[in-house]
C-alpha cells in the first residue's frame, strides 16, 4: 500500500521567508518521509509560490486534484499555477510509485480544494 495522510493545511514558507528563513518543517519533514500528504493546500497566511518553489528545491513531487491553480486551503485561488495536475488516483498513485521504484525516499503533496467525496475513484 501506500502510506497517506490527510490534513487541512499544509505549512509552507512565511511571507518575508527569504529574509526570515522562517519555513514550516513540514517541507523538510516531505522531502525525506515517503508518503503521500493530502491537503486542502498551503495555509492561506504562507507564501503559496515560495513555498512551491521550496518544494521544487527538496524534489518533492507536487501537484493539485483536478486543478490548473494551486489552491490557498481558505480558498482555491492563489494565483499560482500548480506544478502538476492529477486527473484520478491512478495519476497520483503512479507519481508515487514511480519515486520509490527510483529509490527517492521523499513524500508527495497531493492538494484539492472543496469536497474529498470522489477524490480517489
């Protein structure tokens, strides 16, 4: 199986961060715990680009459900085109996979915004 955890918001990069340096671990915690996280986004008071370029650096796979725009958990606009889109479970499934096949020992954020009811099918 594939280990998976769900969560509302995902942390990410303090607006001012490339001054303050201040970066939730969660994205360190990702870029070396293989699992999939699954969120309603970055937590709306975070910095959504810089924390998916801070991702992008921890080659951590990244990318929304279903939709070009990379949501802000309150809201599913951020202005920020999301660096990958999964159509279905398999998409994200084989992203995955692909990963361990390659021997990377990273996570991967998988994020929607709005209702989970028929995410996975």
């Amino acid at each position: 199986g594939i280990s998976t955890f769900v969560t509302g918001g995902t942390g990410g990069v303090h607006r001012g961060g490339e001054i303050s340096l201040d970066i939730s671990t969660d994205l360190i915690e990702l870029s070396r715990t293989p699992v999939v996280v699954v969120s309603a986004g970055v937590k709306s008071i975070l910095d959504v680009k810089k924390t998916l370029e801070v991702l992008e650096t921890f080659a951590v796979p990244t990318g929304t459900w279903k939709s070009e725009e990379f949501p802000a958990f309150f809201s599913p606009n951020s202005g920020v085109k999301s660096p990958a889109i999964f159509e279905n479970g398999m998409d994200a499934a084989s992203a995955y996979l692909v990963g361990r096949e390659l021997g990377l020992e990273n996570g991967m954020l998988v994020v929607r915004f709005g209702k989970w009811c028929e995410c996975m099918l």
